[in-house]
C-alpha cells in the first residue's frame, strides 16, 4: 500500500478519534506529529475505525453548511452550533426538538433527521450507525493486542478489556477486566474466502464474534457477525462496509436480527440498514458529500414492554444538498405481528420536503425518493414471516458489497 493511500485511510482514523474524544485531542495528536498505524487487513478494527469516520462524515453533510456557517436555525429551527450533533440527537441517535423531546416522527422533516443522527451520533448506546460498531470493533482492538496467529487453529488467549480499545461506558457495561476467548484465525478468512483475513472469537462473556478484512488496490473493506445465542437465544447480527480511496464511494450495510430475542432491553426488535455514498476528496480529507441513498427499517415487538403491539418503521433518503434531498418515511402499527412482513400495512406520511444548503421546502424533480412497494412480502425488515436472509447466510455468502444504488430488495 503506497504512502498516499495509507494517509487517506490515516486521516480517517483520525477523523474517528476527533469525533469520539473531542477537538483537544484530536489537535494533541496532530501537534505532536503521531503517526495512525498502518491499516492491514491483519487489523480488523483500523479497517472498521477508518470507514467508522467517513460514516460519520457523510452524516455531517446532511447538515445545511450555509446554515452551520451562517447560525441560523436547520431542519427543525435549532441553531446550528458547534455541537450540532448534540443540538439536533439525543443519545440514542433519535431527532429531538428545540426542548430535547423526541421530534414527532409525523413530522416531514422527520426522515432526513433520523438519517442525520444515525450517521453523525459517534457514540451511541448502539442505535448510530457508527455507534453499533463500537463493541465488535472494541473486542476486534483487544484480541489484536493480545496476538493473533493466522493458522486456522483454535487458541485460548487472555484478553484485557482495559480504556486502550474499551469506552468507559463499554467497561462499566461488561463489569469484567479480563475474560478468556477461544480464537481461530485464518487466511484467507475461513467463513468467507472472499476476505483475506478472519477471525472468530467465542467467550462466555457475549458469545461468538466474527470479522474479516480485505484491503486491495484503494479499497478496504471489512464484514462482521455477532452470534449472542448462547447468551440470549435468537440475538444475532452482521455488518459489512467498503470504502474505496480513490473514488469516494461508501457502501454500508448492517442486519440486525433480534425480534424473537426475548432479553429485556436490548431485544425485541430487528434494524436493517442499507447506505450507499459518494464523497469528494482534497489532499486525503473529505470535502463533501455529492451523492447518498439509504434505507433505514425498523420493526418491534412491544409486546415485550407495553402489551401486545407491534410498530416499525421505514426511512429512505436520495440525493445531496446542492440539488435536494428527498426522504419518504413510512410506519406500520398492529396487533398482529405478522403484518409487518406485508407491505400492504405499511403507511406513508405525506412530506413535501425537499432539502437543500438553503431551504427545506420545494420540489427535487425527477428525483422522488426511495419508494416501498404497496404490496407484497417486506422481507427488508428481517421478520421471520417475510423469510429473510440470517445475518449468518448473508455473511457465508457475500463476495463485497456491490450495490451502487438502494432499493428494498433484499438480496444483493
């Protein structure tokens, strides 16, 4: 890897480091002249920190720059500060008004600021998308730190769960400072070929995890599972990214399966993620983003909490900042929990929006949005009765993400 690649993806990893421990340390790190190390696909968790930033980045540009700069009120009349992020999210990465209550998802401006918070919240309880990286890419820093052999063999190590690769809020969560894994690790990655490297790593503590790198020509990528089933039956999930260096494209997406997860608190539900992006690049930093198309699914069980009903919803959003942003968003709410593999449930709130640097209100032309069929099975969403992909197929069988556009189909 030439010295120019390795400074892009260097500067990634440091826009990660900015947007978790703030500006002072991100300017310490560069006045005393640090250098990132490199990125190898042998190091899973650099691979995963570098596209962590640039989804961060993408997030921040689908904040209106002109009103940043300016100050004035942005998608929702609150002032856009330095913290806008804290300004416009709450910790959970969910859209909050001007007294920091959760912005009503009936709201037209509504789907644009879930996006928003999803890709710009760094750290997060899990519900950003950079913040639901945070753990596998924690365990990924640890067992690297405590050696790893590529010899698709099974080693028991040690492994320290120390402030060097855990946040404090992971650490006060797990309640544990060392815990031993069984560790396999192969080349290429023994589960998909396609990688160069995998790792599996199986502890009492949370179960089995899975990673693997690839780092080819201007391109990293990265693919993880997390099977949680010997902890908590039925809890299971994969992500998987690219990034290529020399055109900008982003391409993301995360399966997380959990609706027949019964564990209090962190089940009961099931998030599909789909994002594809297009950034421009100066001199190795991100300068804007000119193009981004996601899908964002959610559907619960609430009969975990508060009876027998069942929600979801669906956000969608199409085009950049300069000639519009279009979002659609769609919700289900049911007594029977089947429905939300019928897309004929689904309803659509009306939104005339069109965002743009200096307006939110108009008209995006031909671009209309991503739009979910009005019948039909909705197998996006992850529920059983749609007969979705597991997280564990989807992961067997992925040769990269290719897509260079969204839509609900399920299968790549």
């Amino acid at each position: 890897m030439n010295k120019q690649i390795n400074k892009i993806l260097s500067v990634g990893v440091l826009i990660y480091a900015f947007a978790l421990t703030g500006c002072q340390a991100a300017k310490e790190d560069s006045a005393s002249g640090a250098v990132p190390e490199t990125i190898t696909a042998e190091k899973p968790s650099l691979v995963m920190g570098a596209v962590q930033g640039v989804i961060v980045q993408v997030g921040q540009g689908l904040a209106s720059q002109s009103a940043v700069q300016s100050g004035k009120a942005v998608q929702g009349k609150i002032l856009a500060q330095a913290n806008l992020v804290n300004q416009l999210c709450n910790e959970h990465a969910m859209p909050i008004d001007e007294l920091g209550n959760y912005l009503d998802t009936q709201s037209p401006d509504y789907p644009q600021r879930l996006f928003y918070c999803k890709l710009s919240v760094a750290e997060a309880s899990g519900d950003s998308i950079p913040g639901s990286l945070h753990t596998i890419r924690a365990i990924s820093c640890a067992i690297e730190k405590a050696g790893v052999v590529f010899d698709d063999q099974e080693h028991q190590v040690t492994v320290v769960a120390d402030s060097s690769c855990f946040t404090p809020s992971q650490l006060a969560n797990m309640g544990v400072g060392t815990m031993v894994a069984t560790v396999r690790a192969s080349k290429p990655a023994f589960f998909n070929s396609y990688y160069d490297t995998g790792i599996s790593i199986t502890s009492q503590e949370f179960g089995t995890y899975r990673l693997a790198a690839k780092v080819s020509g201007t391109t990293v990528e990265f693919l993880t599972e997390d099977d949680q089933s010997a902890v908590s039956p039925n809890k299971s999930g994969a992500n998987a990214a690219s990034f290529d260096l020399l055109t900008g494209k982003l391409r993301f997406e995360s399966r997380s399966d959990r609706f027949l997860c019964a564990e209090q608190g962190s089940c009961g539900w099931s998030r599909h993620d789909r994002i594809v992006a297009q950034v421009s690049m100066t001199n190795g930093e991100i300068t804007g983003v000119s193009q981004v198309e996601g899908i964002a699914s959610d559907i619960y069980d609430s009969s975990l909490y508060n009876g027998t009903q069942f929600a979801a919803r669906i956000a969608t959003i199409k085009g950049n900042l300069n000639q519009g942003l279009k979002t659609r968003y769609y919700y289900a709410s049911t007594q029977t929990g089947n429905d939300l593999a019928d897309a004929s449930k689904y309803i659509e709130v009306p939104n005339n929006r069109c965002h743009t640097n200096i307006s939110n209100v108009g008209d995006c032309g031909v671009n209309t949005g991503i739009e979910l069929s009005a019948q039909g099975a909705y197998a996006f969403g992850l529920h059983p009765a749609a007969q979705a992909t597991s997280p564990a197929a989807w992961v067997n069988q992925l040769v990269g993400l290719k897509f260079d556009s969204v839509s609900f189909a399920d299968i790549q």
